[in-house]
C-alpha cells in the first residue's frame, strides 16, 4: 500500500508540476532574474559563493581538469576528499566526510553511478568529454536521497554551446593528451554546431587513449595495460520559445589487463583479463516558462558491465525524474522552490562465477520539495539583515526482492532546515540541521556465493570456504548533521567556511568468522564525525596574480566503544599562485598539498605527513591552439592517502588542442 501511494503522488507531481508553474509563471510580480549556473546542493542557480554550504566547482578551463585523464587527476586536489585506489580507473572510489563509496554520491549528467562490485569501482568516465564537475559537501539526501550521506560529486558532459566560439555555427577541436606517470597517450575528435537561429545543436565527440603500468609515489610501479574508448553524442532542438527537447548517449569501453583486485598495489598472482563497458542514455524535455521557472523532466537508462574470465556483473537502471525550480516575489517576502520526482528500477544480472552480485532487482520512488524563504533589507538600508529560512524534505521508498522472493520493503524521510543572515551584499552567516541515509546494496542484502575459497593456516590449523550469508533485515544507515558557516566578500579577497557535526547510526559493516566459513554484512556501529571545510581566495585588482588557501579535515569515533570510525582525514591544505600574461594569453601557476601526520585507517600504524608541490602552465598560441601542462608532485615525494594506498608519483600531464 505504501509503494502504491507514493507512486500515485510521484506520478501526481510529475503531471501537475507544469500546470501549477503555468499558473504563477503568468504572474506579473515574478521579474527576478537568477544566475544560470544550478548548483549541486541547492538544485537552483545560485552564487555558489553564497550558497548555504561548501561547493567546489572545477570548469573545463581548469587545468585540473584540461589535463586529467582520470577522475583521481581530477579531485585529488580538493582538500578532504579522497580517491582510494592505484590509479586504475576501474578501481577509483571516493571518500568525502568521513563517509566511503557508498556515502558519496555521483552522478552523470543527473544520473546516479552506483554500481558495487567488491573492490571495483563505481563510476566510469572519460575526463576529455567533461564540462565542469561539481563537489557539494554535506547531508543532501533531502534533495539526492539514497548515498548522499558525505555529499555529491557532479560529473556534466559538454555540449555545443561550450565549445562554439561567438558567432561561430560550427565547429571541429582535436585533443591531444599524455601522462608521464602511466604512458598513456590519448587523442579526442569533437564535432559540433548549432543552426543559425539555435533552434538545433548537436555534438559528436570520440576519444581513445592507451596506457601502460602506473607509477606511483617513490618510484614503485604497479602492473596495468589499458585501452579506453570514449563516445558522447548530444542535441537538442528548441520547439518553440518555452519548450526543448534534448538527447544524450555517454559510452565507456575499457579493456584492461590488471590485477584481480584493481586496488591492489603489489600482484599476488596472475594478471586478468577485465573489459568494462557503461552507457548513459537520456532522452528529456526542458519548460522554461519564465527566466525564473524550468522544469527538466527526462527518461534515463544507464547500463554497466563487467566481464572477466568465467565471470560477468551486469547492472541496469531505467527511470524517470523530473526536478524543476521557481521563484515567486511577493514584495515583501520572496520564495524559491526546487521540486522534483523520481521513479527507477535496478536489475542487477550476475554470470559465471561472480561472487558478491547477487540476481536482484530495486524498485524506488521518491518525491521532494525545497523551500527558501527571503525577507528583510540589509543593515545599510535601513533593514535588520537579510534573512533565509529554508524548508525541504524528500521521500524515498524502496523495494528490493532476490531471484529466491526475498524481500526488503522500506521508506525514509529526509528533512532538512537551514538559516541564513546577510547584514550585506557580503556577508552571510548560516546554519542548518540535515538528515540522510544510505540504502542498503543488493550485495549487502542478498549475497550467498561463495567469497572466497578455505585455506591452512598451518598443519593442524584450516579454515574452510566462506561464504555470504543473505540479510534482507538489513537496515539503512542513517545520520544527523548540523552545520554552520559563512561566505564573506572583503575587497579583492572571499572567504567561505564551515564547520559540521554528524551522528550517524546503524553502520553497515561486513562481519567475516573465519571458522565458521561465513561473510555477512550487519548493522554494527554508531559514529560520531566532526570536521571542517574552509577556503579563501584573493584576486587583487591591477595585478595579474591569483592566489587561493584551502583546509579540511574529518575527526570520528565510535560512539559506543571510542574506536576510529569512518573514513576520516587528517588536516589538509592546499595552497595556488597564479601568474597571468595577459597580453601573451600564458598562465604560470604552482600547487602545494600539504597533510599532518595521521593514522592508517582501521590501523594503529602512523604514516607521515607530506608536503607535495605541482607546477602548471596554460598557454593560448593563438585562436586556434591551445596548450596545458601539469608537472604533479615536482619532487616524487613518496606519501600516503589515509586508507594506506600510495598517492601518485611525479607525472607531466599535457594536453594540445587545435580547433578550428
């Protein structure tokens, strides 16, 4: 009964969210124009400077990005973020928080990349077709539901209108790219125009890149022979003045020779075969009524595969979302909505030997609605201070059942609310309590293969083949967050902090009893995680110099025992100078990450702090080509993440781009 309701309301938001917006985009008092970036986090277009949280937004003329052939070259620069793994793209996965893979959530181009296979990782992506990526920290399930637990990371793919020039129609760009630290090179050939009136766009973009064994920190290299081909085909065509249709299809292929464990530094045993293959298609309609109303309404299929010998995992998700934002000004007091619906099923299909995959299916419905309220004028108007009282909650029910009917039916709430003051155009102080959680996985619910294979310990001493245990009780992690911070703007330096305390409840751990031979994931632990977040930048006028300071950190405990708990990150900082010759179009830039001593996650080994330095240069030759190189960790300084892995050696990273 419970999913038929919440069924009936999605489906009931989802048909009268346009006759409502309809109704109030006629209203003549609505005239506020909003900035055309929309923002993870908030789902409306914002300043992301004054937005009531940390968001960190990386475009593609970042040379962080420009240069990046995986997504750890991408975010291993944002402070308290992390990338586990060896540098293999199908090991890479994300901590954020204090939160691991399953509490991050990611997204491309709206869609959720949620795929979990053990020690494999759970997006797949080519950082060339890349727009801009977007890392929102904090509890956002309220807006994202399932994952959003530590925050969400938003991958969006270029379209036409990125790569145009002004009064260019159409156009060609050739890409090419390397990477020292793994001997990859790479090419990407993009095609893309636009009708003369911008009625129809379109883009063809391919990319192929080969690679070779990866480098890490210190000199030690760890085995890995890949090919990755890339493909993204997007249009759009404009109907009429409030109406346009648009279309996508993202495609991963990646064929690799590499570990068993794609997390693995050191090899035990033979190399493996591994092809990973992901698509992302869309088809969605996009209402703007108004310069302050649109509603995107799109039909998604994502499909990830995984094939190695003797054994194959295979997950599809087909759905249906609508989110959509309005703002109403009612003179005194102004309203901005963000509303949205959503409806999916995943299917996961295991083949040969797979291990940890469970033959499953989960059904999800979800409806949210966010609510910000605006009123009063600022301290020199007369005023008391601008104020902001944000109001929002989303529904998620879900429904999971194994090929042998067992089921697991549950919901969640997730309520959010927050407040603002601005005393000025400069200044904003916030603070704000969140609830999330994290749906169990169909591996957590339902794995009963075998995990792995009984051994001796000695000559009196074995154990025998351990197997998953099924636990279709298992219940959702959930957590309660309150943060505060501010964003303040003071001549030509900004500064944006923030301080968060979560406690978090019915952590699911994996419990192994080696004489027993099983493996079972339950609801274990209670956690306690504090930290930080906090950046200042500074852009003086009449100088070509910008400089930039960031610092994060994670402290955590567990509540019931004292221990360390969760992913936690020691104090991180990173620190930029950028030298601009404006009448040569060249950037010189330098990058410095630098971390205290910590310990080893789950460990009582200390490992050192580091201090690791980065050269770059962006030079524009000319309208037609371009240049960027990236000199990472000058001093092959060997260093460690705090889940142990080695972080990436010295690498030059270039990328020459011809467009005409």
């Amino acid at each position: 009964m419970k999913r038929a309701t919440s069924c009936t309301g999605a489906l009931a938001l989802l048909l009268l969210s346009p006759l409502a917006l309809a109704q109030v985009a006629a209203d003549p008092t609505v005239s506020a124009e909003l900035t055309p970036l929309v923002v993870t986090g908030t789902r409306t277009p914002a300043d992301t400077f004054s937005a009531p949280l940390i968001v960190d937004t990386i475009d593609r003329h970042d040379l962080t990005l420009a240069t990046a052939s995986r997504v750890e070259d991408i975010l291993s620069d944002q402070p308290g973020l992390h990338v586990a793994g060896q540098g293999r793209r199908n090991g890479q996965t994300l901590s954020l928080r204090g939160f691991g893979r399953s509490g991050v959530l990611v997204r491309l181009d709206g869609v959720r990349q949620d795929i979990n296979t053990g020690h494999l990782g759970n997006f797949y992506l080519d950082p060339a077709l890349l727009r801009e990526v977007q890392v929102a920290r904090g509890a956002l399930s309220s807006l994202y539901g399932s994952n959003a637990m530590g925050g969400v990371v938003s991958f969006e793919t270029v379209d036409a209108d990125d790569l145009l020039r002004p009064g260019e129609s159409s156009g060609a760009r050739l890409s090419l790219r390397g990477a020292t630290g793994n001997d990859e090179l790479g090419a990407t050939l993009s095609l893309f125009g636009k009708t003369a009136n911008g009625e129809l766009d379109g883009l063809l973009a391919v990319g192929r890149s080969e690679s070779g064994d990866i480098r890490r920190a210190g000199g030690q290299t760890t085995p890995e022979d890949a090919r990755l081909d890339s493909l993204l085909a997007k249009g759009s065509w404009q109907l009429t003045d409030d109406h346009r249709l648009f279309s996508s299809w993202q495609h991963y292929a990646e064929d690799a020779t590499q570990p068993p464990n794609p997390q693995q530094l050191l090899v035990e045993g033979d190399l493996r075969d591994r092809n990973t293959t992901s698509d992302n298609l869309q088809l969605g309609h996009r209402w703007t009524p108004a310069p302050t109303t649109q509603l995107d309404t799109r039909l998604t299929l994502s499909r990830q595969q995984i094939e190695e010998p003797d054994a194959e995992r295979t997950l599809e998700r087909l759905g249906v979302q609508s989110d959509g934002y309005h703002r109403l000004n009612h003179g005194w007091l102004s309203q901005t909505l963000a509303f949205g619906a959503e409806a999916n099923r995943a299917t996961q299909r295991p083949g040969g030997t797979a291990s940890g995959f469970p033959n499953a299916d989960i059904d999800t419905v979800s409806l949210y609605l966010d609510d910000t309220l605006t009123v009063g004028r600022y301290l020199d108007q007369g005023g008391a201070g601008e104020f902001d009282l944000g109001l929002g909650a989303r529904h998620d029910g879900y429904r999971a059942e194994d090929s042998q009917g067992r089921e697991s039916d549950r919901s969640r709430v997730s309520p959010r609310l927050r407040l603002a003051w601005r005393p000025s155009g400069g200044l904003m102080l916030y603070s704000g309590y969140a609830e999330a959680f994290r749906a169990p996985t169909l591996s957590e619910l339902y794995a009963d293969e075998r995990h792995f294979g009984g051994f001796c310990m000695g000559p009196f001493v074995c154990v025998p083949d351990n197997f998953w245990v099924p636990n279709p009780d298992l219940r959702p992690e959930t957590s309660k967050s309150w943060e505060s911070g501010l964003a303040w703007r003071f001549g030509d330096w900004g500064l944006r902090a923030s301080y968060f305390d979560t406690r978090a409840e019915d952590f699911i751990d994996t419990e192994v009893d080696i004489f027993a031979g099983t493996t079972r994931a339950t609801n274990v632990s209670r956690a306690h995680l504090w930290g930080y977040d906090a950046r200042l930048d500074w852009s003086p006028s009449g100088i070509p110099v910008t400089a930039f300071l960031g610092l994060a950190e994670v402290s955590g405990h567990d509540r019931d025992n004292g221990d360390p708990l969760g992913s936690l990150t020691p104090l991180e900082g990173l620190t930029g100078l950028d030298y601009h010759l404006r009448g040569h179009d060249l950037t010189l830039g330098w990058r410095g990450r630098f971390a205290r001593s910590f310990d080893k996650q789950g460990e009582d080994e200390a490992l050192p702090g580091y201090g690791l330095h980065d050269v770059q240069l962006a030079w524009q030759f000319s309208p037609l080509l371009s240049a960027s190189l990236k000199l990472r960790n000058v001093a092959d300084k060997e260093w460690y993440r705090p889940d142990g892995n080695l972080g990436d050696g010295r690498s030059l990273l270039a990328n020459v781009s011809l467009q005409w």
